[in-house]
C-alpha cells in the first residue's frame, strides 16, 4: 500500500509515525512546501525501520503522490499559530478557515492531478468545512475527515477514568462537528451495558455537573496539550492511522467520521461505514432531542461557515 501524506509538520509527523507502526503500508511520501522538512522526517523515521514492520518512507514532490491508494492532508496552519487557544473564542477551529482554505486551494489540485483516484482524508482543522471545500477542489466525493473520531475517544477516555474502567469498555460517541459546537450523545453513553446517566445518578452524582466537566475536558483537550507541548499530535497521529487502515484494508469498521450529509447540505461527523472508497454510508444515531436540536444547530454553523468559501456559495455546496 503506498500512503501519500501532504504536510510534515507535527501532525504530519506523527501520523507517518503511527502509519510506520502499524505496519500497513509498504511505502509512505511525505510532500511539504519545506522540502528539507520533508526530507529530515523521513531520514529520521527511516532509521528505525529496520526493527518495526518493514515501510519505505521518503520525501517527494507531488509527481511522486502517483500511484497512492490514499493521500492524507495535514498541511495548515495549526491552532497555536493560527490564535485559536482561547477557551472563550466560540469559532474555536473555525478560526482558522480562512488560511487553510488558502492550503487547500495550492494543495487539493495537485493531488487529485497526480492521484486521481486516491481517497482525500482531511485531517486539517478545522476538519468539517474543509472537507467541503476539498470536494469542491477536487471534483469528486472520495473526501473525508478524521473529525470526531478523536473526540470520540477523548470522551471514552475521560468517561472511563471517572469510573474506573478500561475506555475500550466505554461505548460513547461525539458526533456533528471537531469543534466548539460538537454533540455528545449522553442519551446512549453507556459502560458494560448501563447508561452513564444512570450510573451517574445512582451514584449520587449532579448529573449536570458530571456533563459539563466531561464535555469541558474533551471540548478542550487540544488546548491542554498544547500549553505542554505546543502542539496536539499524537493522538491525532495515532487516529488518523488507524483511519488509513481501514480505508486501504477495506475494513468497512463503524467510525465517527466527517463526510458530505445531503441531508443537511454540508459535512458532519456521523457514524460510518468506513471502505476503501472513503465513507460509504451513514448510521443515523438514535438522538434524544436536545441532541437532535444540538446536531440541526452545528449543521446550520457549518453551512452558513463553509458557504463563503465555495464557488457559488451556497448552491457548490451540494455540488459534486
């Protein structure tokens, strides 16, 4: 499998990292405007292949992306850079749309020239409206998004500590957007087949004080790894290749990840079948209807956002 990685920044980085332990690719590119950046990457992460499963990772120019099953966009300015750390800011990742727009307009062309039939996975910030804007670009609809696939876990992991258990024994899931206004769906959280609503309350704990500390921990997660580390990567890493897995294994697993929703005439993160297509169908959750309210209002955001960047507006968007 060869696996075409556009940015080696941090998340660029750390998702051929991942990619190279997992084992499931036989060659991964690593194309960056900083070719010398590129090229240290995967001098750096070659070095240690000889004792993990056997890839071959180099640095290339978009010519080299020929032949990739699957290219994966990390190029853009980050939340750091871009002044979206500010816990009260309601845009949060949306902030930075306007510059990686500009990414994309260099970066999604040159792919689909070189790759044609190469699945786009938008793992950018912020994720949703990209992916829109990439569909556009590229004139097809093999584009998706990691999403709330990571908030997804976040939440599991964060529900798990507060109760003690295992996360891969926590079933719960985010959905609508990677951002400020994502849906979590208390509604079905569940842990060894009890709700964790009645888990809350059975034990005596406010069950709104119990929502809005979880919800604040995964809302802002990205936040607290980058006043330590400066950047978030490593889960994101860890996330997007196990993403690249399944779409190049054809595994058809059941992940929350962003798509185009004709439904709602713009991409949300929804559960879905996951192929080597990119998303081949939706599951439509069960939603209570706070969370149905929740999802309607993330949508009408996203639509109202992602419209100003598309030729012709509102009517490109279910363009393809």
């Amino acid at each position: 499998m060869k696996l075409g990685i556009i940015g080696a920044g941090a998340v660029g980085a750390a998702v051929a990292m991942a990619v190279c332990g997992r084992g499931h690719a036989c060659q991964i590119t690593l194309v960056d405007k900083n070719a010398a950046r590129a090229k240290g990457v995967a001098t750096d992460l070659r070095y240690g292949v000889p004792v993990s499963p056997l890839v071959d990772v180099e640095a290339g120019d978009y010519e080299a992306l020929v032949g990739a099953e699957l290219v994966i966009v990390t190029a853009g300015i980050n939340e750091q850079a871009g002044g979206a750390t500010d816990r009260s800011d309601p845009l949060g990742r949306l902030r930075l749309l306007d510059a990686n727009v500009k990414v994309f307009e260099d970066v999604i062309p040159r792919v689909v020239a070189v790759a044609p039939d190469a699945p786009i996975l938008v793992v950018t910030n912020p994720p949703e409206p990209l992916v829109d804007v990439a569909r556009a670009l590229a004139g097809h609809e093999r584009v998706l998004s990691t999403s709330t696939f990571l908030d997804t876990l976040r939440f599991r992991v964060h529900l798990g500590e507060r109760f003690g258990v295992s996360p891969a024994s926590v079933n719960a899931q985010v959905i609508g957007e990677h951002g400020t206004a994502s849906v979590f769906l208390w509604s079905t959280a569940g842990i060894g087949g009890v709700r964790v609503l009645d888990a809350v309350r059975d034990r005596g704990i406010p069950i709104d004080d119990f929502r809005r500390s979880v919800e604040e921990d995964v809302r802002f997660a990205n936040i607290t790894i980058i006043e330590g580390i400066g950047a978030s990567q490593y889960g994101i890493g860890i996330v997007t290749a196990r993403l690249a897995e399944i779409i190049v294994r054809d595994e058809r697993a059941i992940v929350p990840v962003g798509s185009y929703q004709a439904r709602y005439g713009v991409t949300l993160s929804l559960p879905t079948v996951v192929g080597s297509s990119g998303a081949v169908e939706v599951l439509w959750p069960a939603l209570s209807d706070d969370e149905q309210r929740a999802l309607d209002a993330t949508a009408a955001r996203l639509k109202d956002v992602v419209k100003h960047y598309l030729p012709g507006g509102e009517q490109a968007i279910g363009a393809g």
